[in-house]
C-alpha cells in the first residue's frame, strides 16, 4: 500500500475550501433525473449534461474531485478529451463509484445490502490506469418498524471496510460512506442512535481488515430527523448533534469527513455545513461536502431548458457558496 499516495490524495480532497463533486449517478438514476426535466434519456444526453457541467470555468476553485459513474469515466469532453484528463488537466482528481448497488438483504425484509466485490481488485487497477485517484461506496441504512437490523449494520460494515482494503491497495482513496436515510418518521435522536451504530460498526471492521484511515475519508449523513418527522429540529440543532455524534464516533485520524446532501434542499446543506464550521472549536478532520443534488438540482433544470452557461452558473455558484460554509463564511443574503 502507497501509503504517501493515498494520505497526500485524501488531503488535497479536502484542501481549504474545496469539496467533492458527486457526479456519480447510475445510468438508471440519472435517467430518471433527465426524464423528470424532460430530457429523453440516453448515453449523449448523460454525457451532453455532464460535460457541461465539467466544462464550467472555474470550478475547480471550489471542486477538487468528481465522483464519475462507470459509463462517464469511459466517455468524452465535446473536445474529444477524455473526461478523466480533462479533469486532471484543471487539478481536479476524477474518481469512480465502484458499488454496483444496494440490494435486497436476504433474511431481512425492506432492508439493502451493497453489493460490487466480485472483481473489485481488478476494477480498481483499471480505474486507476484511467486516472481515478479515489472510490466511492454507499451503503444504505433505512429507519423504521425495527430496522436497521444488527445483520444490516454489520453486513454492510463489513463490505465498506473490504472495500476501502481493496481500494487502497490498488492506489484509490476509499469514500466510505455509510448513509442512513432521511425518509420516514423518526425523530432526531433515533437518526443519532443508528448513525452512532453504523460508524461504529464501519470502523471496528476498518480496524481490523487494516485500513489505513490517515488516506481514507467518511462521508456520512447529518443528524436529521425523518423527513416526515413532525417534530423537525433547528440547523443550530443539526450542526450541533452531528459535530456531536462525529466527534465521539470517528476517530481522529481521519483527515476528513465529506457530508452527503441526502435530500436536503440546497440552502440547509449549505447552512448546516457553514454552522458546523463556523463553531468556537477545532475539529479532528476537515468538514466538507461530496454533495450530488444539493450542487446539481438546479443547474440540471436550467440545462433541460437549453441554458447550457445558464447551468455552469448556477452550478459555480452552488459550489461557491460551500466553499464559504467550508470556513463558515457563507451567509443567507449571498444567495
Ligand atoms: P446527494 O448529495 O444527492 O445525497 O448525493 C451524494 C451521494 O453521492 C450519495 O451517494
């Protein structure tokens, strides 16, 4: 294991005032997003949308990788460059979504295992010759009528842990990311309760299948109650339980935790972000962002209305605006 390698790409990942780009929607998701702006679906019209995006002058100010899907990896700039060179070509490091999905877990109805070991190795040694430097894997923990399970928390442990191994013997900063979901009706302390088990389950197996956490990042849900919870909880509250429950769940090696947006509209993932930053205490690790549709909700409907800059600005500025809350100098009147 390069262990230099991986502790310096983990590092620049989360360098002062940038965040990751989550760009890395399956072929199904994604076409669901573009059907859903009106946009036919299809390989081009992925592509057309996301070199747009990755074509945005700038950017890479704010953004310092992209979480690519397989297909996206393989594909082209409309220069003709490949999209992981032209990323590296601006300083920003492509990285790739190796899971192939959550799956039904057997024995435990309504509840997901993620699957995409089987031949991971080699995956990962071909990613890395096309110029990824960091992985993504999501396991999915849903609340609710007696789940998560003791099998889901520790089967799904157990696979990010095999896959931050994998990855980082093969030159890939592992993104482990354990995300417990904000659907249903639980309050915030019961998203607390489960986030706190699911961490420490992630790195109990980390620590014993050897992952080196100094080039490894965590990227975790923020302490939510359920979107359907009637008693939902101030941004002074998220930030505060969430730094809370970090602090006491992940160890400090960790050169950085990344948030996921998980369906928090764009403003509150930002304003979350920028409380938790702005606070009188100093952190173990960097607190960044790898968000998907808290930076790309709007700039895909501007670019579905055939507003190609239109999008790049909107984007830009989203990227902007965490880059702020990365120091806690974001504010709502900059909106
Ligand atoms: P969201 O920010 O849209 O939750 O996506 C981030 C991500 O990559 C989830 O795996």
């Amino acid at each position: 294991m390069d262990t230099q390698l991986l502790e310096n790409t983990a590092r620049d990942l989360v360098a002062a005032g940038k965040g990751i780009l989550a760009a890395d929607e399956s072929n199904g998701t994604m076409s669901n997003r573009l059907e859903s702006v009106g946009v036919t679906a299809s390989s081009e019209t992925r592509r057309a949308y996301r070199t747009n995006l990755f074509a945005t002058e700038g950017y890479q100010d704010f953004i310092s990788g992209v979480i690519l899907f397989d297909e996206t990896i393989r594909q082209t700039m409309s220069d003709g460059r490949s999209i992981p060179d032209a990323l590296s070509s601006i300083g920003v490091y492509p990285g790739i979504k190796v899971d192939t999905g959550a799956k039904d877990l057997a024995n435990n109805s309504g509840e997901k295992i993620t699957e995409g070991l089987d031949g991971l190795r080699a995956r990962c040694e071909e990613y890395f010759l096309m110029g990824a430097r960091f992985a993504k894997w999501r396991a999915v923990i849903q609340i609710g009528n007696n789940k998560p399970s003791s099998a889901c928390i520790s089967t799904n442990a157990h696979a990010l842990a095999r896959y931050a191994s994998i990855c980082q013997e093969q030159g890939l900063v592992p993104i482990i990311e354990p995300e417990v979901l904000m659907a249903g009706n639980h309050d915030a302390q019961t998203c607390y309760d489960v986030t706190s088990e699911i961490l420490e389950a992630t790195f109990a197996e980390c620590r014993m299948q050897g992952v080196h956490l100094p080039g490894a990042l965590l990227k975790p849900n923020m302490i939510i109650a359920g979107s359907s919870c009637p008693n939902q909880i101030t941004r002074e509250e998220v930030a505060n339980l969430t730094v809370d429950c970090l602090t006491k769940h992940v160890p400090h090696d960790l050169p950085g935790i990344v948030f996921l947006s998980g369906g928090q509209s764009d403003e509150d993932a930002t304003a979350h972000l920028n409380l938790m930053n702005a606070m009188d205490v100093e952190h173990p690790w960097e607190l960044s962002y790898s968000y998907g549709r808290a930076l790309l909700a709007n700039a895909l409907k501007t670019w579905a209305n055939d507003e190609h800059e239109g999008s790049q600005s909107v984007f830009l500025h989203r990227a902007k605006m965490n880059s702020l809350a990365r120091t806690g100098d974001w504010n709502s009147d900059l909106e």
